[in-house]
C-alpha cells in the first residue's frame, strides 16, 4: 500500500499506473474512501494505543517503521509504527465502517476530544527534515529537492539510482544551495507565529510559513525559505543580524538549517 497526503493523491496515482509494464499483470486501485487513518503521536501514545489492542508494543517487538496487525475490541486493524511530529508515534489504518467503533474505544481510553489537524501540522514545523515536510504553502511538486532548499545526502548509490528521477539527481553538477528551507526560532517567549511573518537579515526579507510555539526551545519557531542568491551555508546563517517582524514589531531570532528539536531523530525509534 502507497500513503500519500491528499495533495498528491491525483499525481501519485496517475504516476504509478504509468510506470507499471506491459507484461505484468498488476493493477492501481485508489482505496482512500475504503480506509481511515488514524494517529497516535507524542511520548505516552505507546501507553495509550496499549490500553486499546492485547498486541505487545513494547521494544523491540514493534520497532520503528514496521507494520503489525493489531486487535482492538472485535476487529483485526494493521498499524505503522510512523511519526510526524518528532516524537514516538502510530498510523492506525481502520475500515472505514469501523471507524467510529476505534474512535470511542480511544476517547474511553484517553479521556480526549476530537483535535485539529492543523494542530498536527503546526507541531510538526520542527521536525521538518525528518521528512516531515509542512511545505505545501512552501513548495510544489514541480520542485525538486534543490529548488526546496533540501540538503539530502542523495551519494552515489544504487538506491537513490532506482529512485524516480534518481539518476538524474546523482548526474546534476553539485553546485551551493542559494535556495534553503531553514528553521527560525524568535528569541523571546512572548510573541507568536501565525504566518506570513517576514524574517529580515542583511536590509532583506523572507515570508515564513508555518509556525508554532515550542516552549522547550524558548520561543515560537517556524520555517522559511531563505534564498539570498548566495550560498546559504552555516557561514551565511550565521552573519548578520536576524529577526522576524510580527505585528509590526522587530524580534530577534535565530536560524539553523538543523533540526532545532531532536536533531539526530532518536525520539521517535525509541
């Protein structure tokens, strides 16, 4: 099975029927209305999906990135052990007529209300390299990792060769990124992001995306698209004097092309 947002649904499906050969006897179905997903996210959520299935959850019988079939209450659902939000979570796919029964069986469980997925989004703002990528008011299809600003470690291997576009990617001559998605950390605790905020350095300005208040770093942080037509290096990120204009006042901030969250992404394999 392919997950994809719902932003890419129509390019991914399309794309894949393509690429099947002549000879081979597959076939491309589109299962979204068939299936409801469902995420467990954050450091207690191993705690709260336990109280719900009898499957054992605990490392290393279910690590990271893998799938397992789990029972809650009458009925046999598959989960992944995925995240994105930086922290330890779970995708519970669900048929789609069981999906009210799963979801009083959490409420029960946890004692929650229904949350915005925005608020999923805005959280996953610091973990964005963790191909977390909020960047659909940032980015397009049409964009390949370069223009996004990714420093990926795409080296000269067989698996980035057979990736879409791989080879392609490994050929192009490896020139400074002028073009970057960093992270923007305002360094007062008092202010919030809420988009569109314009980040400044060096008499110049950038519109930030999202956005949102992290009290454990200091201050609310979001993303930006720098691109200064110069070589954006830690160098670069590093001069200057930056700040981001909220309201119509000036704040100092901070900028890191690096995680400011978990940068080694340990939290979530735990």
């Amino acid at each position: 099975m392919v997950v994809v947002t719902d932003t890419m649904v129509h390019h991914a499906h399309p794309w894949m029927k393509r690429n099947i050969p002549d000879n081979a006897h597959a076939f491309v179905t589109d299962v979204t209305f068939r299936l409801r997903a469902t995420q467990f996210a954050g450091a207690d959520s191993r705690a709260l999906l336990q109280k719900i299935t009898t499957e054992d959850l605990s490392m290393p019988h279910f690590r990271f990135v893998r799938r397992a079939r789990l029972t809650l209450g009458s009925h046999v659902r598959f989960c992944i052990r995925i995240t994105y939000v930086g922290e330890l979570g779970y995708e519970l796919y669900i048929p789609a007529e069981q999906a009210t029964h799963v979801y009083d069986r959490i409420v029960e469980a946890a004692g929650i209300r229904l949350g915005a997925c925005r608020a999923q989004a805005r959280l996953a703002v610091c973990v964005w390299r963790k191909v977390t990528v909020i960047m659909a008011m940032t980015s397009t299809t049409q964009m390949g990792p370069t223009r996004r600003g990714w420093a990926l470690p795409s080296t000269s291997t067989s698996r980035v060769a057979s990736l879409a576009g791989g080879r392609a990617r490994q050929t192009r001559p490896r020139a400074p990124l002028t073009r970057r998605l960093v992270q923007v950390l305002v360094k007062d605790p008092q202010p919030l992001l809420y988009h569109a905020e314009v980040v400044h350095v060096w008499r110049r300005g950038w519109l930030r995306s999202s956005g949102i208040l992290r009290p454990h770093l200091g201050g609310a942080v979001g993303l930006v698209m720098v691109e200064p037509k110069l070589p954006v290096d830690e160098a670069y990120l590093n001069s200057g004097t930056w700040k981001v204009d909220i309201a119509g006042t000036l704040y100092p901030a901070s900028v890191s092309a690096r995680p400011l969250y978990d940068p080694k992404n340990l939290r979530p394999r735990t």
